[in-house]
C-alpha cells in the first residue's frame, strides 16, 4: 500500500455480518459470558449481562468485530432492543444505521 491508497472503510463487510433475523439471536438473558480473546483482546473478556453497563459494553464490542456466529451466541433479542436507544449513542452512526436497515424492527425504538 502506498500512502495515497486510502486504508479500507472499518465498516466493509458488516452488512454480511449481520444476522438476517432477531430472532436468530440466542444470548442469554442473564449470567455472564466469556468472549474469546478474538473479540476481547485489550479489555475485560467476561460480562454480567444483567448489568445494563456490562451489557451495553459487550454488545458494542460484538456490532464492531463480532461475527454472525458470535451475535447468535451472545446477543439476547430482548435485551438487544431494550438497549437500542443507548447502543445507538455509544455506537457510530453509520454502523447503527447499517444493523436498522437489515433489522428494521431495531428502528422502531
């Protein structure tokens, strides 16, 4: 790469990331998970998801470098919409943007 090639945006390839349904999603609803060091390499690897501040933090982590595999493992369908209004203020916009136009049901809130 030459320094006028431009770096690859961060967000190519998140639409294929993204799960085709809400329901697809299977993350608990309470107790902790362990990510493995792939998805938390500089940080806490285990959240309490019912600590809505553990939550919030795990749930950003995986829309930026989760895949579809670990949004299925993780993410709980209910919880993730509850917490929608505030992933959206802690999130980047455009990434937001990409998981409501796939799942549209996450912009209703």
């Amino acid at each position: 790469m030459t320094s006028t090639e431009a770096l690859p945006s961060r967000l190519h390839g998140v639409v294929d990331r993204i799960p085709a349904s809400l329901g697809l999603l299977a993350g608990p609803d309470q107790g902790r998970v362990s990510l493995p060091v792939r998805l938390a390499w500089s940080g806490p690897t285990e959240f309490d998801v019912t600590d809505p501040r553990e939550r919030l933090t795990l749930y950003c982590l995986l829309l930026d470098c989760g895949q579809p595999d670990d949004f299925i493992r993780y993410v709980n369908p209910t919880l993730l919409r509850r917490d929608w209004p505030r992933i959206c203020r802690l999130t980047a916009r455009r990434l937001t943007r990409l998981w409501e136009r796939k799942l549209p049901e996450l912009a209703a809130h």
